[in-house]
C-alpha cells in the first residue's frame, strides 16, 4: 500500500485576507477519516487532524453564517 501524503489547499479567501489563514488536506478524508488543518504562514508547523464529519459541520456553519460576526 502507498502512503498518502497530505496535499494542502489553500483558501481563495486566504489570498484577500493578506494570507491569514489555514490550509487543508481534503483527500485524505476518504481514506484516513480525517482532515488535516495547518496554519498556511507556518507550513512546517503544527497540524491539527480534525474527523470528517467534524470539518463538514464546520464548513456547513461558515457557509450558513452561524460564526459571523454581529
């Protein structure tokens, strides 16, 4: 079996907010159940590995408005 390693992507929003964001690794998803989250200023820094599901009600909530400021 061939180790996957993490191919990281980066925010569009990322780019507008002056680089001020995370990177994820969305394919590993499929195979390990997790998505690694990296700070996109500090590439050999930590990594958070957050489960799938979790990630997916996180982006369901970005994108609903619920984490916007009032």
């Amino acid at each position: 079996m061939t180790e996957q390693h993490p191919q990281w992507f980066t925010s569009s929003y990322s780019v507008a907010n002056g680089g001020n964001c995370v990177e994820v690794a969305v394919n590993l998803a499929a195979s390990r159940d997790l998505v690694p989250v990296r700070d996109s200023k500090v590439v050999d820094g930590p990594v958070v590995d957050v489960r799938t599901a979790a990630f997916s009600a996180f982006v369901a909530g970005v994108r609903a408005g619920t984490f916007d400021a009032v």
